[in-house]
C-alpha cells in the first residue's frame, strides 16, 4: 500500500516537473508532439512503463498533443506512484521530442 502525499510534498515535487500541474486529487501535463504518430510512440512507451508499474494514467490524444492524467484511485489521491510515472512521462517525451504545453 502508498500512502498519500501530503500537501507540502506535491508542492515540492511538483517544481520538478515543469508542465505539470495539481487539480485537486490528479497531477495533469500535456505535451505537443513534432506529429500525430510521435504522440502515438509516446503512449505506447508510458503504457508500457505504467504496465510494468501497475499504475495507469489516463490519456487523451488530440491531433499532436497528448495529455495525461495521474491519480492512484485506490487510497483517493496523489502518491509516490503518481511523481514517478509523471518524470517518466517527461523524461519520454522529451526523448521523443515532444515539449509540454499549456
């Protein structure tokens, strides 16, 4: 089992991962890709990384720009889980050259 982070230290964690952002109990990022299939490899690896994790985000493709959402559902909020699936997320796109967006 995680536990849930606390206030403090998703602020904290959250300045190492330019683009994301809390809302309420999920950390959100989107990232615009060079083309629709980059974004495509980008969810192929994140779904690979977050099988292998048991912990999955939600993803929403929109032409170039993918988004994902992270929460751990099963103890109602933001763990450690959720931070370390977010840096891969980013270290991903950036190897696929995809920069986050507003």
């Amino acid at each position: 089992m995680t536990r849930l982070l606390t206030d403090e230290e998703i602020e904290r964690q959250l300045g190492d991962l330019p683009g994301w952002t809390r809302d309420g109990d999920t950390i959100r990022a989107s990232f615009e890709a060079p083309e629709f299939l980059t974004c495509i490899a980008l969810v192929q690896e994140v779904g690979a990384a977050a099988e292998a994790m048991d912990h999955h985000p939600d993803i929403d493709i929109r032409w170039r720009t993918v988004s994902f959402a992270l929460s751990t559902h099963s103890e109602g909020g933001l763990t450690q889980m959720d931070v370390e699936l977010a840096h891969q997320i980013s270290q991903e796109a950036a190897r696929k050259g995809a920069t986050a967006s507003a």
